[in-house]
C-alpha cells in the first residue's frame, strides 16, 4: 500500500467535507460552528499539502502506468487538477485572510467561489489516486515535471 498518498488523499477528502459543512453552516446562519469548520478544513488541506510536498521533494511523483491510449487525457486531467487545486489553494489562503481581517463583505463574496473550486478540486484529487495507486497500479516514481509531461 502507499501509504503518504493514502494519508495525503485522506487529508484532502476530510478537508472538503469540513468545508462543506462548514458552508452548509454558515448558510444556516451558525456563524461560529462555520468557522471552527472551516479552520478545520483549511488544517487538513495543509496537512494534505505538507504530506504530500515531502513525498514529491523525497520520493518523485508517480508517473501513470495504466493504457498507452489512455495517458494523453490523463495527462490533461492531471494538469487541469494541479491548476484547479493551485487556483483553490490561493482563493483558500485569501478567504482565510479576509475572515481574520473581519473583511466579511469580501470574504463573503470569495468565500463561495473558493467553497465551489475545493467541491471540484477534492473529488479530482482522489481520481488522480485511483488512477494512480488503484486502476492501474505499478508506475515508477520520477519528478513531478516528468511526470507531468510524460517524459
């Protein structure tokens, strides 16, 4: 089993589901179940980030091993996800900012857009796992440009 894209995914997974309920909670009103929500939600991104980070700079990245057809759109797939989670991860650390400034018209306004990114940057995150470490098992680990590219 891999076990730091095992944690790294499950990090990620529990981030978006704090952040959903989070959402869910700031809708309904409960200003302070919100945020204790989302503080939790934005740790386990950062954890997700640390874990995964230290496996890059130590390990590489693991390259796909599944069909020699199919690599083109993983590729794709994989680049749309890196610019989506790079995307999120600046909308994230500005929404947090906006919060703890109490810029609450602003955080407000990117606070949904930033919510709606991370509801699409999680469920792409853990397919890019099943590709990788369930369907089609076995890739080398290489650097992450290498594997980017398919080089």
């Amino acid at each position: 089993m891999h076990i730091f894209p095992t944690i790294s995914t499950t990090f990620i997974v529990i981030s978006a589901i704090f952040v959903a309920f989070g959402w869910y909670h700031i809708v309904k009103g409960n200003e302070a179940l919100h945020k204790k929500l989302m503080i939790t939600g934005a740790v386990f991104a950062l954890l997700f980030f640390i874990v995964y980070m230290s496996r890059t700079i130590f390990e590489g990245n693991t390259e796909f091993n599944g069909p020699e057809g199919m690599k083109l759109f993983y590729q794709i797939f994989l680049t749309f996800h890196i610019i989506l989670a790079t995307v999120s991860a600046v909308f994230g650390i500005t929404t947090l900012v906006l919060a703890f400034k109490e810029k609450f018209a602003k955080h407000r306004k990117i606070g949904r857009i930033t919510a709606t990114l991370w509801m699409f940057t999680a469920p792409t995150g853990v397919l890019v796992y099943v590709l990788l470490y369930i369907l089609y098992p076995g890739g080398m680990s290489k650097p992450m440009l290498d594997v980017i590219f398919g080089w």
